[in-house]
C-alpha cells in the first residue's frame, strides 16, 4: 500500500508555499484582478504573502499567477517571492499542476488562496504542524460557518473521524450535503511526492469543467493515502473576497482589529467605526485621532498627537505632539515635533515641516522645507521653496514655483519676515533677517538685512469720486 512520504528523520521537512492568484474574480466585475483588489489597504494577495513569508523564506514561496500576469507580478514582486504562471486558468487543481516542476524539490507544500487575506502564520504554521504529525498525503483546513454557502463541504469518513472522504463544491451539493456546516477554507497542506504521483487523476468531471484542487481528496482516497482536516477555531481567519460584498466584509473587520489593536497599545480612537486606518500605519501612545480621519498607506504617528476630524493622512511622518487640525490632506509629508497644521491644509509630497512651526488655514504645501518655528498661518502657496527658522510668511504669500516650462526654488533664509500678499518669483533668495514688504512682487535675489519693496506707488486723487457723482465725468 503506497503511503505519504515521511520525511527523513533528520531534517525538518523542505517546505515551500503556493499561493493560488492566477483568478480572474469573475464574481467582482471588474476590469482589476481579482488578488489585486484592496483590504486594509493593500492588496488581498499582499495580505497573504505577508502571511507566507513569516512562515517560510520568500524564495520558497510561490505565487501562481495568470490573469494579469504582469500586473499582478509587479504588485508584490518587491517581496522576493517566486513565481508560477498558469497561462489558462483551468482551476484551482490545474494551478497546481502547473507549480509542478517549481514542487519538485521540497518535501512537503502548503497551498494558500490568494484571495482570503486574513490567514495569519500561525495558522499556517499549525495546519504545517498538524500535517507533518498526522504523515498525511493532504491535510485541510477546515472551519464551522453559520452560513456555509459557497464554499466546499467537508465529508468525513465518519462524525468522529478526522479523516476525510470528499469535499464536495456548493453547485454538486445533495440536500443532505447542504446541511454540512464544516467548510473547506481553501487552505492545504500535501506532501508534495503523493501530490505529484496523484495530481494528473483530477478530471474536469464537474458544472464547472474545472480541475478541482478539493477533488484531491478523493483521488488521494482512491490511492489509499491519508487525507486528514484540521479544523481551525476562528473561521474568522478563512473568509475569501469573491464578491464586491464580501471585500467590504472583509476591509471592516481588518480595520475594525486595526483600531483595536491600535487602543489596546494606548491611542485613543473616538468612533473608530468611522475611522479608516490602514493595516501597516504605526501611531504612538497617547495619541488621540478624532472621528471620520483616514490614516492611510506607510504612515507613521508619533505619541501625544491630536488628529483632529476629517483629515486624510496618507504615506506620512508625523512627529510626537503634532496638531494637526481639522480637514487637513497630508500626503507623503514629513512633520516634525510639535508642529500645528490645519485647518484646511493640503501638504503635498515632499513637505517637511520643521519642530513646532505653524502651517494654517487654506495653505498648500509642496517640496516645501519649512525651518523650526517658521510660520506659513494664512491663504499660501509655497511649492519648491526652502524656508529657515524663525521665518514669517504672511497671509496670501505665492511662491511662483513655475515658469510654464521648468520648476524653479525659492530660498528664504532664517529669520525672515514676508509681508501679506508677497509674490515671490523664482528662482529667488531672500537674504537672512530680511523684510518683503507687503504685496510686493520680488524678481531678483534681496540681500540680508534689507527691506524690498516691490509695488506700485499708492497714488490720491482727492475728490475724485465726488466729481463722478455730480457731473458724471472724471479727470483721468
Ligand atoms: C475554493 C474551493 C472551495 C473553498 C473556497 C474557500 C475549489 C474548487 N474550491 O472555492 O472548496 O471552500 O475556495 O475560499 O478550489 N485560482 C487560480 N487558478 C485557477 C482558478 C483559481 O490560481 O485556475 C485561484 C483564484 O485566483 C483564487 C483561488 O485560486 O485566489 C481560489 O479560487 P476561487 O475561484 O476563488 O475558488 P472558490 O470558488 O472560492
Ligand atoms: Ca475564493
């Protein structure tokens, strides 16, 4: 009787990891692969290789990959992950004969879903651990679902028994079969040598026409090898994004742990429900966010800051004891400690706003290096510009960043002070402890100390209006 290859007593089992992701998600219609669609803010199979590579070296790891290729590859190739295509996307089954040749070296595989992002290690690390204790051919993971529809239903060999006989896919289930609330998370482990000897008996025998990878069970069976489930606890950790609801599902409870695990590590989150933060941003203790922000992407906050409400933070540093205001747009910005923006401050990328300055009401930001203490408080636009310490930007300060062709910079040193309304035409210098009066449209470089004035003359012509009143004529 053939049995599973048990591995040599010696050394732990080579161990690779496949991840399914060569779908199309015909369920979702959209024009977007379906493993690229966003949970938590990062792609479902970003979500799962996360997951994978905790548990094995990202070598070892092997995505399948087929819709989309191209895409799909360019997405997470930063990873160090491996690659299989399956250039036809003949089902899951068929993904797996095409990993093949990659399977060869390694003693045993565990097969993960691209599409069910909230499998974590140490799930896999026990259903690997399970697998190698049992000498199975195939361990599945398994769990207990209220509603069970859609996915595979686990048939035993007997209530108590832990091995399996079938799984059986929704659209070929008997009435009785429908019953079953033990599902199939579409999560496996195979010793990869009864794998490779079995896995050309999958028939397309099915509505589908598919080669089932749940059809192993069976033909594993049939070989006479031993093919255990392992249930899971927390079918919380199985659910698969196949439809537009059940990623909407799914993004919610990923956040709604995201801001729990955030308030048990000290960060007060007032209605987190209306809060959406993204699974990779790091806030400090003592940090308190206000309700309806968007913290988003690799963003990091220090402790001891205020967000207040409907800000959108995206790719950001923001140092300890910031404030930032309400309805402030941050993206890829750096803000410095104690620091107060808002409200209504847009940062755009590159801005870095310096130790404790001010960056207020309806001002915009971009590749904007503003010095420590330096205020920009009101109606500005400061884009290509290096500012010193201590500096003054008055309300409704421009810099002209852009001639119609080229980006040129504006420098204001330490200690400058720029009257309200000021056009600054770059490429210019104000000089350190300098004065631009105000509305004054400075052209050329003013040197340190000095007062430049660029304006027109104010000019009185007294009784002018008077004039226009009575006669309806003017003199110039
Ligand atoms: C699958 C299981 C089902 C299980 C459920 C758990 C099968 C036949 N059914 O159903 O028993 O309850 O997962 O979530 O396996 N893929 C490929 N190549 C293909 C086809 C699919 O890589 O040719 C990938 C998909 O991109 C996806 C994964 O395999 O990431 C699962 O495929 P999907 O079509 O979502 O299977 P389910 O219908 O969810
Ligand atoms: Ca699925």
């Amino acid at each position: 009787m053939p049995t599973a290859k048990v591995n040599h007593p010696n050394r732990a089992p080579r161990t690779a990891i496949a991840i399914m992701a060569a779908g199309k998600g015909t369920r979702l219609k959209s024009k977007h692969p379906k493993v690229l669609h966003e949970v938590g803010g990062k792609p479902l199979l970003a979500h799962v290789i996360a997951a994978a590579i905790k548990v094995a070296p990202a070598k070892d790891v092997f995505a399948i990959i087929g819709h989309e290729a191209d895409r799909v590859r360019e997405s997470v190739a930063h990873t160090g992950v491996s690659f299989v295509l399956q250039k036809e996307q003949r089902g899951t089954g068929h993904a797996l004969m095409t990993a093949r040749e990659a399977l060869k070296p390694y003693d045993v595989v565990i097969v993960l879903s691209g599409d069910a992002p909230l499998i974590t290690s140490s799930t896999i690390e026990k259903l690997r651990d399970f697998h190698t204790s049992r000498k199975a051919a195939m361990t599945l993971l398994t769990a207990r679902m209220e509603n069970p529809t859609g996915y595979g239903r686990i048939i035993r060999k007997g209530a108590k028994k832990e091995e399996v006989q079938a799984i059986v896919e929704q659209n070929s289930l008997s009435a009785a079969q429908k019953k079953i609330r033990e599902v199939n998370a579409g999560f496996y482990a195979f010793s990869v040598a009864p794998l490779l000897r079995n896995i050309e008996n999958l028939s397309t025998d099915n509505p589908h026409h598919e080669l089932y990878l749940t059809d192993m069970a069976e033909v594993l069976n049939k070989a006479k090898e031993r093919v255990v489930a392992f249930p899971t606890g927390d079918a919380y950790e199985v659910l698969g994004g196949n439809t537009r609801g059940e990623l909407v599902d799914i993004d919610r409870r990923i956040r709604t742990a995201k801001c729990q695990r955030l308030m048990a590590a000290g960060v007060t989150i007032f209605y987190p429900e209306t809060c959406v933060i993204d699974s990779d941003v790091e806030i400090g203790a003592d940090t308190t966010i206000e309700p309806f922000v968007q913290i988003l992407g690799a963003t990091h906050i220090g402790s001891d800051c205020r967000i207040r409400s409907y800000g959108v933070i995206s790719n950001s540093k923001i140092g300890d004891g910031v404030l930032v205001r309400p309805g402030c747009v941050i993206d890829g910005a750096r803000v410095d400690k104690t620091a107060v923006i808002g409200p209504y401050a847009h940062l755009r990328p590159g801005s870095e706003i310096g130790e404790g300055a001010h960056v207020g009401n309806f001002v915009e930001a971009k590749n904007l290096r503003l010095g420590k203490g330096s205020k920009a408080d009101h109606l500005t636009y400061l884009g290509d510009a290096e500012i010193g310490e201590g500096v003054n930007v008055g309300a409704g300060t421009i810099t002209c960043n852009y001639d119609g062709v080229n980006k040129h910079k504006t420098v204001i040193e330490d200690g400058v002070f720029i009257g309200s309304d000021a056009t600054l035409v770059a490429p210019v210098r104000v000089g350190k402890g300098a004065y631009v009066g105000a509305a004054s449209c400075i052209t050329d470089d003013v040197p340190a100390d000095s007062l430049a004035l660029g304006r027109a003359r104010q000019i009185v012509k007294q009784g002018w209006t008077k004039s226009k009143r009575s006669t309806g004529k003017t003199s110039q």
